[in-house]
C-alpha cells in the first residue's frame, strides 16, 4: 500500500459521497455503480441496452475518477458493481475486502496518447520538451495521469518537463485543456480523443513506458448478494457490450 494511496483514501469524503450515503435504502432490482469517469458515455449506453432488455433493474450511476471511486468505496459508498481503470486500484479495494476477488473480470483495455491543437510539430515523447504547458490528470486519483507520469519518467523527461504540468481533475478535463487551448497539449486514452472537435492525436505513448492499462470490474460483497448485479456483470461480457466498446474504441478480446 503506497503513501499516495493512503493520502488519496484520507482526502475522499466527497460531496457525492455525501449524498450516495444519504440516500434511502437500497432497493431490489436496483443497482448502485461506481465507474471511471472516462467509461461514462459507453457505459451509459450499455446500461440503456441492458434496461431495455431488463426493465426490472434500475441503476444509481456514480462516475468519478477511479482513485475517488475507490475513496467513496472505502468511506461507505452504496455500491454494488465496480469498474476502475487502473489495476492498483483493485488490488487495494480486493486487500480491504471491499470487492469480492471471485467477481473480477477484465472488461477491455486502452491506450495512452498525446493530443495537441498547437502548430507546433509534436510526434514523440522527445518533442515535449518544446511545450510549455502540458495538461495531465492528477496521478493521485486518476489513472491517465499516472500513466502519461510514468512515461515521461521513463523517457527520461520528469527532470526537465515536470515544471510545466496542468493539472486536471479528470481525464476529460485534460481532453478539454487541450481542446480550448489552455494547454499546449495533452495526455488522454485514445478513446477520449476520438470526442476532440479541434485537438488531433500527435502520437501513441509506447506501451513499455507504462503499466498495462487495464478495466477491471467486479462487484462489492453486498453486490456478489444479489442476483441483479451477477447477471449484469455477465451480461458484460457478451457480445452486445462487447460491441459497445469496440465502437467507442476500447480494446477487448
């Protein structure tokens, strides 16, 4: 368990934390899901085939960065499926018992890559050393940022670039720095940038700069209860939500 994990679970009482704990109890056929911010437009769409199909199950939707879905979590949040963009995420919840290990199942993976409006000429890792403010996601709670960190850690430009960081709340946040020209660019999934209007992939992250990025998902002990939320978690490995996903650009397999 890392100091930053320790500091991010310590600062989670957010407001929406407030008001999922506040809520009136739970309710048979209802679903409380806590999901990466990044995930909100396909998993609204998969929710929308789903309730077409299951009209019974009603779904409470909480999208948040993952480190802050994991604070929620941890603080009480009613929830009963999970998905976190970022496996050390999970490893943490499933150590405190706050997801039942048996339910994890790989939902799709992604890739990390660097959008730009500017006219400057940026193909690489190298070329951001032309820029003077780079929007990234706060590694302390969202996954994108940790990635585009350890890859500029390993391409050897923390010391040089690190200085010229904006910090966003979210990884759409950043897409939206880049996009109106607060940054000169951005670190983004690729599924993001497939919404720019104005701002275009320069150039892929190398994989071996970073982590595997990974969607994981599972459900909560109180989750793993209830017939609902089983049969959602599998209805998500067929091939509709599948075709969802690919649609929006994840990678599944």
């Amino acid at each position: 368990m890392t100091n930053r994990i320790l500091s991010t679970i310590r600062k989670g009482a957010l407001g929406l934390l407030l008001t999922i704990t506040t809520a009136a109890p739970l309710e048979a056929g209802e679903l409380h899901t806590s999901v990466g911010v990044g995930l909100k437009d396909v998993f609204n769409e998969i929710v929308a085939g789903y309730t077409t199909r299951h009209p019974e199950t009603t779904f409470v939707k909480n999208f948040a960065p993952t480190g802050a879905v994991a604070s929620q979590i941890m603080h009480g949040a009613r929830t009963d499926f999970v998905i976190s963009a970022d496996r050390k995420w999970m490893e943490f919840l499933k150590e405190h018992g706050a997801i039942d290990a048996s339910t994890e199942r790989l939902l799709a993976r992604n890739s990390l890559v660097f959008i730009a409006t500017t006219a400057q000429r940026v193909e690489g890792m190298q070329d951001l050393e032309k820029l003077n403010r780079i929007a990234v996601g706060s590694p302390r709670s969202v996954p994108a940022g940790d990635y585009a960190i350890q890859a500029v850690t390993n391409a050897g430009l923390a010391g040089t670039i690190k200085g010229r960081f904006i910090m966003a709340r979210d990884v759409r946040e950043c897409l939206m720095y880049a996009e109106l020209g607060e940054a000169d660019g951005g670190f983004v999934y690729r599924t993001d940038a497939l919404l720019a209007k104005k701002a275009t992939i320069r150039f892929s992250v190398p994989e071996k700069l970073h982590a595997p990025i990974e969607f994981r998902m599972a459900l909560t002990p109180g989750g793993a209860a209830k017939p609902e939320a089983r049969a959602f978690i599998a209805w998500l490995q067929q091939p509709e939500a599948r075709a969802a996903l690919k649609k929006h650009g994840y990678i599944v397999d």
